[in-house]
C-alpha cells in the first residue's frame, strides 16, 4: 500500500507537510500532535485512498507476462 506505485503517496506526504508546518507556525500544539498529524497523512490517508478508489488501475506489463508464462 505503501510505496511508488500508489498514486496517492506524493499528494498525501505534500498536503501532511503543509499541516505539520501550518500546525507548528500557528497554533501551540505539541510535537506529539504535529507528528501524529503528519503520520496520518503520509501512512494513512494514502493506504485508505488506494482502498476505496481501487489501487492502481490496469495490471502492468509484468503482470501480463506472469499470466503469459502460467498459460
């Protein structure tokens, strides 16, 4: 769920950057909390993302060619 092919990795680590800097720059919130926040973003946001819209889309090309083989 969690690697380069999720489409949703980039967005989420750039959106829980922004909250984890809008977090320390404006309120008085702990380190614990920023860090949470920004956990959620980067671990949980995206892994759900792929979940509901259904992963990655078509099989790749090395798909193909494992059904290829097995046939």
């Amino acid at each position: 769920m969690i690697d380069a092919g999720n489409p949703y990795v980039l967005p989420s680590v750039v959106v829980g950057a922004a909250v984890y800097l809008g977090l320390t720059a404006v309120t008085d919130a702990s380190l614990l909390i920023r860090v949470g926040a920004l956990l959620a973003f980067v671990v949980v946001v995206p892994a759900a993302l792929d979940r509901l819209f259904g992963g990655r889309g078509g099989p790749t090309s090395l798909d193909e060619e494992d059904e290829r083989d097995g046939d």
